[in-house]
C-alpha cells in the first residue's frame, strides 16, 4: 500500500499525487516549513534537492525557510511582493511541463 501525503493541491490532482501532505499532517504551516520538510522527508529527498513551485509569497517563505529553490508560478495572479530572488520564473504551466522532459 502506497502512502499518500498532499502538498497543497486542489483535490481533483491529488490521485495523480505520490506524496501529499494537508493541513491536519503538520502543526505548523506556511511559510514555517514543516508541510515541505515532512514531503521531502517521505520521497527520501534532501532540502537541497528540491525546487519548490509557488505562486504566493508564503511560498517563497516556505522554500527559504526549508533552504530549498523556489520557482515562482506567474499564472495564477497572486500577488508576490516580497519573493526578491526565485530560482527561476514560470509564466505558464507550459514552463512547468518543460522542465519535466
């Protein structure tokens, strides 16, 4: 049996989803970094490992805190003040699935 954690996603992707971590899985939570760390632990990652896709500045917070990368998702119009120096910029889904291949 697989172990599920979610990471902030909208239910309907959650199926598609190895490691998923909510709310309830943490005591803390954005930007403190125990959802992300908690996640990186159960896929046997390191902080450094990772790069984080947000749209907010709590994730931005998030990423910093858990010294992760953190690429910042332009799509959704959240504002972002305060995110000075992602690791990279994404301005559609398309630049996400691009870094997959």
């Amino acid at each position: 049996k697989k172990e599920q954690y979610v990471i902030d996603m909208p239910s309907s992707l959650n199926a598609l989803m190895d490691i998923v971590v909510v709310e309830e899985d943490t005591t803390a939570h954005k930007p403190d970094p125990a959802p992300l760390l908690k996640a990186i632990k159960a896929m046997g990652l390191q902080p450094s490992e990772v790069l984080y896709v947000g749209d907010a500045t709590s994730d931005y917070l998030c990423a910093q805190n858990a010294h992760c990368g953190f690429a910042l998702a332009l799509w959704s119009g959240l504002p972002h003040e305060g995110v000075d120096e992602p690791d990279m910029i994404l301005h559609t889904p398309q630049d996400l699935l691009a870094l997959l291949k």
